[in-house]
DNA sequence: TCTAGCAGGTATACGGCGTACACCTAATGC
DNA sequence: GCATTAGGTGTACGCCGTATACCTGCTAGA
C-alpha cells in the first residue's frame, strides 16, 4: 500500500529524465563516480530499472553526450567559413565546459550516435559550404579532431606545480626547495612555465590560461587551413610533394 | 614441497617484470581485459603478490607508460627544430603504435610520472634550442598537446562505415541501399568519406590513411609554429590584437 | 466485462573487479 | 642464534554491470 502510493506518487521514468538525472549526477559526484546503481537510488528506483530505458551504461553515457550536443550552438549564418567555425566551435566549448566530465564522457564513446553523427555532418558542411573541396575538407576535419568539440588533447595539466596548493599550505622556503629541485631535474618545462607569468610577478604561476591556449591553437589551425585553400591545396599534390 | 619447488624454480618476481608482463599482457587481451587478477595468474603468482612491486593498478599503468616511453628515441642531434621535432614525434608514434593500447593508457594517466616530465622536458628543450622564446614555446607545447605523443584526437574512426566488414558479408544491394540511407541523413559526412577513395573505384573506402592524416595535421601545426616565430610573436601582442 | 498483453518496476543472483589486512616463510644482517 | 624484512599467500569486503525471473497494474480487443 505504501509501495502504491510511492509508486503512485512518483512520476514514472523515462529516458529523458534517466539521462537528466544522470548528467546532474556526473556534475555531482563525477563521471568515474557515475554506476547504475548510484543513479538508481538517486532516482529512488532499483538500479535494474534503468535498463527499461537505456540499454546498458554504455548506452546511458551515449545519450549524456546526445545531450551535451543538444547545447551546441547551430552554425551562424551567413557568415564565411571561417568566423563560422570559430563561432561554433566556442560555442561547443562553452556547451561541454559546463559539466567537467564532458571531455572524458566525449573521448569514450567510440560508437558514434545519432546525434553525435549530426554534429559532425553539420560541422563539415561548414568547410564544405565556405568552397572548400571534398578532399581538403576531409583532411582538415582530421587536423581539427577533438577540437570541434572545443577541447584540446591537454597531456599539459599542472605538470609544473603538481599540488596546486595555496602558498598558505606550504611554507616559502619549502616551495622554493621543491622549485628547485624540479628546476634541476626539469629545467624546460621550469623554464617555460615560469615565462608565463613572471608579469605578476607569481613564481610558477596560477595555472595557464585555458581559454587563450585553445584559441591560439585553434587559429594557427584555421589560418592553416585557410591558406591551403587559398592555394588549391590537394591530398595527391602533397602526396607527391612528400615522396 | 611442491610449494617450495614452486616458489625455488621460479625467479622472483619484481617491478620490471611485472611491467613487462602487463605489457604484455594487454597486447594480447587488450587494454580493458587487463586486471590485477589476470595479471597476477598470467605469472603464477596470487593477485596481491603484485602490490609488493607496484603501488595500485594506478601504478602499474604508470609503469607500463614508463616502458612505452623507453621506446622513443632521443632528439636527434644537430638538426633544425622543425626536422628534429618531426623525427620525435614520428618515433613516438612508431613506439606507441606497437602496442595498439598505448594512445588509451597514455590519454588516462593524469599524473605525470617522471618519464613523462622527462620526456615533456625534453621535447620542450627542442623547441628552445631552436630559438623559440620561452613564451612561444610554451603556447606551443600546448597547441601540439597529445600530438607529441604521436597521436590524434581521433573522433573520426569509421564514422562512415560502421561495420567495415569484408563486402562478402553484406550483400551489394544492401550495402547500397545503407549508403543510400546515410548520404541522406548525412550527406556532407558521405561527401567527404567518398572524395577520399574515389580514385581506386571503391564506395566508400578502406578507411583513412592514418599516418597521412597524422602528418597532414603535424605539418600544419609546425608551418604555423614556424610562421610565428619568423614573425617575432608574444602572447601578449597576441591579447593585444586579440581584444 | 473479461482477459491477454505489455510496459515498467522489482528481487535475486552471478561473476568480475581493486585492494585492506593478517599471516606465513625463507633469506639476511647483526 | 636471533630479529628483521622482503616477498608471497589467503581471506574477505564492498563495489560494479547486468542476466533472469517475477510481479503488478494499465490498456485494448473480444
């Protein structure tokens, strides 16, 4: 009876409200914290109740994704290629930058969906409405690779200050031990992370600057582009060019 | 007594082995087949013996990305960055392509090991003997990310021929008609997948040339890099311009 | 009005995982 | 000769995904 009125009371789940709740979990708990059996009980449901509504987890992170793509922006119209591009593939960043699990929810789905296939479609129409050829087009989707979803392969995070502490948790002295000794074993990488903000006068830095990082390399990318367009660049020319 | 024999015949067990047997081990039964159970019994040995050479499952896959890392060769001397830089990050994607596992244990280790710094270390000591400004060098350590380890964001493998099966399996009309059905839903996907192969008379093609693609996109990347420090660039005429 | 079907939630169970903890044993250093 | 310790063992815990069988209440057709 009571189990009536629970069941009763509870608006029945869909696969729209699983994948709302599973997302809302990610954010919470994060994405290798996710498990059926966790989201379950936040639904207040026994976790094998999910599989009347996704297939199995892999299915569940391949509709998260369907509905982080849902917040990408459409391509702007009327714009050149190029400015279109760089519009969305911002816009993508911003979609995928609000949940932190995103690029790893992205990078893990091998079995491209629907939705994800749709994006990808429309992001290459881009290349090939602003005249560039079938052939350059192809190429240049690969050079973007997980770009055109506004990440960077990053391989980079916090290699230079691995703690990432405020200066409060660790006396001065010890900080400048750890400095150099990391600039004894490292000295490049002590080198070039120093660089970047000795303006402020901060001795290894807040971290870098995420944003211009991936507008630098971004633009390099389509500047690129650009130009082999300009030049009539094609896959059999290079081909030749390289033997 | 046959316990002792056993233990007696067998050399012990240490850290390099253990690496070596997980190396080993997913090359054969691939990445996410490989636990610390199946690896213990791959050498006779009971799961919790391993935790006397490697820390957790966490250090075991950073020793594996150790041994990986051993495979590349050191910068090659008295070249000019572009050429010593290229031939880097080609040999490490010869190592890595050794084992077809290597891009997802490189991609899921998010603390830098010492082999990892040294080899960051290293790579970045290229692009500074080269003449880059601390600066440039770090933006583009950033802008090549995953690249140096001699891989793409994928985000494109078989988008367009889901099962890339021998045609013997699919009946011709079949395969026709699913193409027929994708060029429609996805047209500029199909577009760029057909441009690719239509020299050689098949549909929809063998797949991409990976190492081409690879290229295509680290030429690019370098060309730029090139071009901007010909040019003199600071990130902070770039924020400049920017604004 | 009866009933068959079915959509959606449940209960139980299995086999896998990483690893904490206590233990044993053989070699080593004093 | 004895304590220490490095290396291997055994057991157990709590997690995971999910197969399978089951139940229950709604709906549609007769």
């Amino acid at each position: 009876m009571t189990q009536q009125l629970d069941t009763a009371r509870r608006t029945p789940l869909n696969r729209e409200r699983v994948l709302q709740a599973a997302v809302a979990l990610a954010d919470e708990v994060g994405f290798e914290s996710l498990s059926m059996r966790r989201l379950a009980e936040e639904l207040g449901v026994v976790p094998m109740a999910l599989y009347k509504h996704v297939a199995n987890k892999e299915g569940l992170l391949d509709g998260m994704v369907g509905v982080i793509i849902g917040g990408i922006d459409p391509p702007v119209r009327d714009a050149n290629w190029k400015v279109a591009v760089r519009l969305r593939v911002l816009s993508a960043r911003r979609a995928l930058q609000r949940h932190p699990w995103a690029r790893q929810a992205v990078e893990s789905r091998t079995n491209k969906t629907p939705a994800v296939l749709d994006y990808m479609d429309s992001f290459t129409g881009m290349f090939l409405a602003g005249g560039f050829s079938a052939d350059l087009t192809h190429h240049v989707m690969h050079a973007i690779g997980g770009r055109m979803w506004g990440f960077t392969q990053e391989l980079f995070q916090d290699a230079a200050d691995p703690q990432a502490q405020p200066p409060s948790e660790i006396p001065a002295d010890a900080r400048a031990a750890m400095l150099q000794q990391m600039a004894a074993r490292y000295p490049n990488i002590v080198a070039i992370a120093t660089s970047m903000s000795h303006d402020d006068g901060s001795v290894v830095g807040h971290g870098c600057d995420d944003q211009f990082e991936f507008e630098f390399a971004l633009d390099l990318l389509l500047d690129g582009f650009e130009r082999l367009q300009g030049r009539g660049w094609t896959s059999k020319q290079a081909m030749i060019g390289r033997r």
